[in-house]
C-alpha cells in the first residue's frame, strides 16, 4: 500500500510517496536524503516524543513540564499520556530527573523539563 | 536615584538573559535584570513542548529546559542581579529606568539600557469579530499558560483561530488534555506554521485545517456556545455569507499574531519602525535613543528561540561597551526592503570593517526565491533558495568594507 507524507525535515515540504516494494521501502518524491530517510522512518516505526505537565506537590509552581526522554512509537502516544496524567511530583525537582520510569512499556522515561523548589522560600 | 548599574536589562526572558551574560562577559561590572514575573525565563516557560535549542545548543530542548540553561548561567554569575517581580514602567532617553517592585518604586541610572520586553497577542479586540461577548474567548498563549503552568483547562471543545505555530501547538495539547478541537481556521491560503507542527499537531489528531476561512460571529451569553464560520474570498479576504456554517463549541482560541511590546520603547523617544512594529536599530542593535538597545522579540518577532539568543548577545555586548565608552558615535547609512522583502533588521549600518548579518523577512512565499542585495550599482549577495516563506526568517551575510551608501536587500521570483 503506498502511502503520502509531506516531509517535515525542512520548510521546502516535498509531498512523498512510500510504500513497500518485496520487503524493500521505497520513497518517491524526496528532493535530497534527508526526506528520504524521513519516509522511511514514518512509514515503518513513526515515533514522536511527548511532552506535557503533571502537577507537582508542595512546589513553588502548580505544574511542572515533562517530556519522554526517547521517541516512542505514535500508537503509543495515547497511553504515555494517560500514564504522565497519573504522575504526583514531589518538589524539589530539577531538569532532567526522572519522574516515571519505562512509562507505558515503551522503555522510554519521563523527566522533568523545568525545575520546581520547595514552596517556603 | 537609588541606584547605578552599567547595564541595566528590562525583561527577564530568552533576549534578556542572553543580552545581560554577554554585557557582563563583555567588561560590564553591574548588570541589572528587571523582570515581572516571579520566575526568570519569559514566554519559554510555558512553551513546553520541544524543538528549540538546536541551532543554538545543537540538540533539541523543550522551551523551559533552554529558558533553564540561561537562568543557571546567571544564576552561577556574580556581576548579575536578576530582581523579579519588578514591573519597569518608564526609560528616560538619559537612561533612568523607574520601577515598581517588591520594595516599592525604584529608579536606576543605566550606563546602557536593554530593552528586552518581547511581545503580546493580538487580541479578538484588535480583529473584531462580531457577536456576543461570552467567557471562553482566550488568546492561545494565555490558554497555554493556564494548561501547562497552572494546570488548567480553559474548555472542551474548541475552534482555533490562526494557524501560526502557537495555534498548532495548542490544538494539539488540548486534543492531548481530553478536549476535542472541532478544528483550525485559517485567514490566509496557507499556514504560517512549520510542516512539522502542521503534521505532529494536526494530522496526527486528526484535526481539520481550513483554509481561506474566518470566524465571522461568536454566540452565546455568559459562555461560547458556539461560532460561525466562513470562507473568504482569496482575493479580497472579504467573508462570503452563503459558505456560514455553525460550529458548536464552548472556546474559542485566538493565534492571531504577536506584537511588540514597545510602550517603553516609545518612551525613551527610538524611532520605530512601522513594519516590525520594533525600534529603528544599528547592527549593534542600538536604537536612534544613544545608550538604549534592543532585542529578541520586542525588535521584531521571531521564530526562533536560537535566533533570539544569538541577537540578545548582539545587544548586550554592545550596550557594555558603550557603558564603558568604549562604542564610538559613527555616521549610518540605512538598509532598505524591497521587492517581496518586508522589513530588515537591523535598518541602519555603520560602514567599517568586518561583516554584518541581516535578518529579514519576506511579504509572500517565493518558490523558488533570488535574493540580491546591493550598495548602489555594487551587487553584495547575490543567491538563491529552493523556497522562502513570511513564516520564517531569512539571513544574509555582507561586508562591511564594500559598503559606502545605502543597501538594499530585494527578493524575486526566480
Ligand atoms: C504565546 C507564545 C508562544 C510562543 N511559542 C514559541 C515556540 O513554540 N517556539 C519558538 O521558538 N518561539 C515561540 N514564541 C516566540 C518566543 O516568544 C521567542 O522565541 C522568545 O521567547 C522571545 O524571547 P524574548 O526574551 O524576546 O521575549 P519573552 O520570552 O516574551 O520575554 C520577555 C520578558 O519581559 C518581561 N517584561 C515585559 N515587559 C516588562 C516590563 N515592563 N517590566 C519588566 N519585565 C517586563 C516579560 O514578563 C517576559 O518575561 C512564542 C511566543 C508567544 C507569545
Ligand atoms: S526531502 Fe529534503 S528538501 Fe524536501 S522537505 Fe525533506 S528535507 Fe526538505
């Protein structure tokens, strides 16, 4: 089955055609490499990395900014957000600290993107 | 007055961070940042979700992790004050910045000042779109912030207004809180948004983008019940009635664009420029005002966090210098749009040594684009690009030595 992207690597946008051609991913429409390793990617394994905010307890903010350390995979995408819903943070936290650990099974980590302090300051 | 500063920095975001460690770096002793919110790091805070940082850092950061890397810089640096929730309400031309704060009103005498202020939305006021007056009328920013900071949701079912990246984004992070976004109208034949977010944001949640298409009503009384929708005529942009449809829906995002904040700019008496809505600038991102300098988003709007950054250390470089005299007054020639260009910054130039970039952007996309600049008959550049679009800012690249008159700087089809 042959399927249409529009190339997201670079503003130009070129509209791609892949599909599978004997085991063999094909990629048409591509202007340089670069779009074509794209539609290769979005073809077999799209992965998008996901970002979000969890509310965090006794910090000086309300929330704090995650994301997923790693890409995962797109169908996933629904399940790692309900799982970073779950999450109570504890301040103090700082950029980079993992909040949730292999979240969803993707074996991807969510760490948090902000830093947040002990409210009494 | 209160006090003396060398440099004193209004804003505490991207611009106004980079500017005040690149003052300091740069041989200026007391660096000041004034800023009115409680937390350092501007619009980035809310700006969670990633793609920034990688022309600047070469790796992909969310908005608040690249804000973070600053804010540790200046923190780690002793000649930097940062006073938070600090609202500067007026910069004399002879550089006396007055503010209200924590301790009540202040005034600073600046060797330099660093307007840093970055900018606002447009507001559904400044469109006029007809109807009621209900709640759930917000600019996609101020839903942003209410989402991500503090934690809560403005609606459940939504029509985006606006195309921009900023309007991509939050169709997205609202269909990723449960809500569901009925769709993203767009004004113009095209989006003014990266594929990537056009991509990641709409196609992969299955959110409708029309184009040519406006809110022309919003209905109801005390919350949005609704909006009415329409095509415009590509040509005029004047709504065509027999395409209005309703759509129901309880909030309505406005990413209508962003405008400089430059109240205190027009204080201090810098001549603006009525393209960019910015202050008129040298390359060392002085204003007309001797001593006042700007950038990042209060010059003109950027894309590009990396960008920001990059001019910020432009500006603070130089407001340490002429802080210690060292920034000689210098004759300028300017620097003009043309053709499909629609504003260059800087405007002005002092010729000299050295090289100077120019950021512009252009009116219309061009597919493909030439670009010629020139000093009178004397062509400086002279190149050409697969694509040029209004949503992303162009750089070029001139020499100072061949520069003895005005340049211009003209894009072409071809
Ligand atoms: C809603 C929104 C979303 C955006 N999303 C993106 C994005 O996804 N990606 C991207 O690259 N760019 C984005 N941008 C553009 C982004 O603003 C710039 O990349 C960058 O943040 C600009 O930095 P800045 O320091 O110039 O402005 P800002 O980050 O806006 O910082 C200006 C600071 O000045 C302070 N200030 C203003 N007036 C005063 C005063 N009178 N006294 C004291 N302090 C004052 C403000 O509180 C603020 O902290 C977005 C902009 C907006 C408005
Ligand atoms: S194929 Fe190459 S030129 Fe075309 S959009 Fe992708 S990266 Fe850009």
């Amino acid at each position: 089955m042959k399927k249409e992207f529009v190339c997201i690597a670079c503003p130009v946008g070129c509209r791609l055609t892949v599909w599978d051609e004997g085991g063999e991913v094909k990629v048409a429409g591509n202007t340089c490499p670069r779009g074509k390793a794209y539609g290769v990617q979005e073809f077999t394994a799209p992965m998008r990395t996901v970002t979000s905010s969890a509310p965090v307890k006794h910090g000086d903010q309300a929330m704090c900014s995650v994301k997923t350390d790693a890409p995962v995979p797109k169908d996933k995408v629904p399940d790692v957000l309900r799982a970073i819903r779950m999450i109570q943070i504890k301040a103090p936290v700082k950029v980079g600290e993992c909040v949730l650990r292999d979240v969803a099974g993707t074996g991807a980590n969510v760490v948090a993107t902000r830093r947040v302090r002990d409210k009494k300051r | 007055m209160d006090r003396k500063v060398d440099v004193a920095v209004i804003g505490g975001g991207p611009a106004g961070l980079a500017a005040a460690l690149k003052a300091h770096e740069a041989g200026a002793r007391q660096v000041l940042v004034m800023e009115r919110d409680s937390y350092p790091g501007g619009i980035l805070q809310q700006c969670i979700h990633n793609g920034f940082g990688l022309h600047y850092f070469g790796e992909e950061l969310t908005g608040p992790e690249y804000a973070q890397r600053f804010v540790d810089q200046v923190e780690h640096t002793d000649g930097i004050e940062v006073m938070l929730d600090t609202m500067v309400l007026s910069v004399s031309p002879d550089r006396v910045v007055t503010a209200v704060g924590k301790a009540g009103l202040i005034t600073v005498q600046a060797g330099a000042v660093v307007l840093a202020m970055g900018c606002r939305e447009r507001t559904r006021g400044a469109l006029g779109i007809a109807g009621t007056r209900p709640a759930g009328v917000y600019t996609a920013g101020c839903a942003q912030r209410l989402v991500n900071m503090e934690g809560m949701m403005p609606g459940r079912r939504v029509v985006v207004l606006g195309s921009g990246d900023i309007g991509l984004i939050m169709a997205r992070r609202m269909v990723w809180e449960g809500a569901k976004v009925e769709m993203v109208c767009e004004l113009m034949p095209y989006s003014s948004g990266l594929n990537r977010n056009i991509v990641q944001c709409l196609e992969d949640n299955g959110i409708p983008l029309y184009f040519n298409t406006t809110v022309v009503e919003i209905h109801g009384q005390e919350r949005v019940e609704g909006v009415t929708v329409a095509e415009v005529d590509p040509a005029t942009r004047a709504p065509k009635m027999e395409t209005a449809r309703f759509v129901p829906c309880d909030t309505l995002l406005l990413s209508v664009g962003l405008i400089p904040e430059n109240e205190l700019t027009k204080g201090t008496g810098a001549d603006m420029d009525p393209v960019t809505s910015g202050a008129v600038v040298d390359a060392a991102r002085q204003t007309t005002a001797e001593g006042i300098f700007a950038c990042g988003n209060v010059l003109h709007v950027h894309d590009l966090v990396d960008n920001v950054s990059r001019e910020a250390a432009i500006a603070g470089e130089n407001a340490a210098k002429y802080a210690l005299g060292k920034l000689n007054k210098a004759e300028t020639v300017r620097v003009m749009a043309q053709g499909g260009v629609r504003y260059v910054v800087p405007q002005r130039l002092v010729k000299g040594e050295g090289k100077a970039e120019l950021y512009f952007r252009v009116g219309a996309a061009f597919k493909p684009a030439r670009l010629t600049i020139s000093c009178a008959e004397r062509v400086l550049v002279s190149k050409k690009k697969l694509v040029m679009t209004p949503g992303e800012m162009e750089k070029a690249e001139i020499d100072l030595s061949q520069v003895d008159g005005d340049v211009t700087v003209r894009v072409e089809e071809g």
